[in-house]
C-alpha cells in the first residue's frame, strides 16, 4: 500500500517548529516594534524651544537656558536676540517662534488682537494673550566712557551740553525699545532730536548693543541704555532716568499661537517667573515686576 499518510508523531513535530519559527518571528517583531516605538517616543519627547528675545536678554536668557537644560535634557533652546522691533517684524513675516519677550510694550501689543487698536493698527493676532505676563522691569541709565571728562554726570547736565551741541551722544533707533525710552527723555528736556541728528550731535544704533557697543569703545560721548546692559560691558551709570522722564521700562512676554512648541513654552515662561530664574536676572539689575 502506498501510505501518502504522515503520522501523528511527524506532524507534531513539524507543527512544534513551525509554531516555533512562528513564535520567534513574532517575538522578533514585537521586539522591533518596541524598539522603534520607544526611539519614536524619545524622539517625540526632543524639543528644541525658539526664543525671540530683546538684545538686552542675551546674558540672562543664555545662562537660564544652560540651567534649564541641565533640568530637563529633553529641552534645548535656539535663541534669537535681536531689538524688539525687528524681532516683531520677524514673527509678522512668518518666522517660527515659540516665545517672545519684548523690551517694551508697544512691540508685544502690535501682535496682540487684544491689545488697543491704536497701537494694533494691522490687526495681527500672533499673540497668545491667556499666556502673557509683565516679566520683568529694567532701568534706563546715562553712561559715559570710563576717563570721560566732559563733565557728564547726570540726564540734566546731558541736556545742557546736547543744547550746546558740543558732545556726541548715541541712542538707539526710534524702532527700538531703549531708542523711545530715550525719546521720552530728550522730550522732558525740550529736545528737539531731528534737529540735533541734522547738526551731527546724535548717532543711533540698531539695538542696545550697539549704543553700549560705542560707549564702551568712546567712539560717542554718552548714551542711554539699560542698567543690565551697562552691568555687562562693565560700564558705570552715571544717572537713573526717573518714571517722570520716561515711564516704567517693562518686558512683556508671551507663547505666540503659533508656537511649534507650545506646551513646553509655556513651562518655560513659568520657570522664567521661578525664585531661581529670578535671582539671575536680578543679579544683572532686573526686577521683578
């Protein structure tokens, strides 16, 4: 008889391996499919927070960053500091942002729909408003170049020798936070800056950095600019402007709506508002507000 028949004892065996292949070729992509889904979840889990930040932040912030970091490793930062101005003209254009901090207010609310509309003339709403905080206050101060001897020791004796149109002053653009602070105070003082700029008596700078930039090297005779700037090019003020001359100096800042990153921008700027954030900002010559 030709037995086409397999019997009992060769068919549990060959089932007992197929089931066994079949078995590691599952356990094999199981563990595959683990693999790739924790290397998926750790990659998830990888941020890289975009910060516009005014020019005056650019120390602060960086060393904040190196300590939020070292918190939490998942978190990395891409910094942008530039003057407000051009930082809002940059999230108008469409650049990625996911938290913005201004050295004044006029900036922040030009891209808030909330704020008023004579400062939000466009209309733009890139501004999340639920997550906007007063951050931070800073003074606006009088420097000279270390050994100066023209005799510049206060705002009132500026005003004198800017009169006399005998000194070359530096400010910052009328585009930039620290440049209106400055127009405020040249207004106290019955200023006229347009005419002073024809006669050659003032220069500007693009940011904050600039004007310190050309105290610190005495290409100018004087300018104005932040107390934490001043701290860090290790210039001394000469003089504190006063609320009278040029209102509270405040830095508004917010998670944009179109923040890549929202949720952890959002952290950030909590942690920004911390005691231990704080106490570095503070140490420069911030303020809470």
């Amino acid at each position: 008889m030709n037995d086409h028949r397999i019997s009992r004892r060769s068919f549990l065996t060959a089932a007992g391996m197929a089931g066994a292949a079949a078995a590691l070729t599952a356990c094999g992509g199981a563990a595959s499919s683990a693999a790739s889904s924790v290397a998926s979840s750790e990659a998830a889990q990888s941020v890289e927070l975009i910060v516009f930040a005014a020019a005056s932040l650019t120390e602060t912030l960086n060393a904040i960053g190196e300590s939020y970091t070292a918190e939490h490793p998942e978190v990395t930062f891409r910094f942008n500091f530039d003057s407000s101005g051009t930082l809002k003209t940059q999230i108008q254009e469409g650049a990625d942002c996911d938290l913005f901090i201004s050295a004044g207010q006029k900036q922040m609310n030009q891209l808030d729909i909330t704020a008023s509309a004579d400062v939000n003339k466009d209309g733009l709403d890139f501004v999340d408003a639920d997550s906007r905080v007063n951050l931070l206050e800073n003074k606006v101060v009088l420097c000279v170049p270390e050994g100066s001897d023209k005799g510049i020791d206060s705002f009132d004796a500026l005003a004198e020798h800017l009169k006399a149109q005998d000194i070359l002053f530096c400010m910052g653009n009328s585009d930039v936070p620290v440049g209106q602070y400055t127009q405020k105070i040249l207004a106290y003082y019955q200023l006229d800056e347009t005419a002073l700029a024809a006669a050659g008596v003032i220069t500007y700078g693009s940011n904050v950095k600039e004007v310190t930039t050309q105290v610190t090297e005495g290409s100018v005779d004087a300018g104005v600019v932040y107390c934490t700037d001043a701290y860090s090019a290790g210039l001394t003020p000469v003089d504190e402007a006063t609320k009278e001359m040029c209102g509270q100096v405040i830095y508004p800042a917010a998670v944009l709506k179109a923040a890549p990153n929202a949720e952890t921008a959002k952290e950030f700027l909590a942690y920004l508002q911390t005691d231990k954030a704080m106490t570095v900002f503070e140490g420069v010559g911030f303020s809470a507000v």
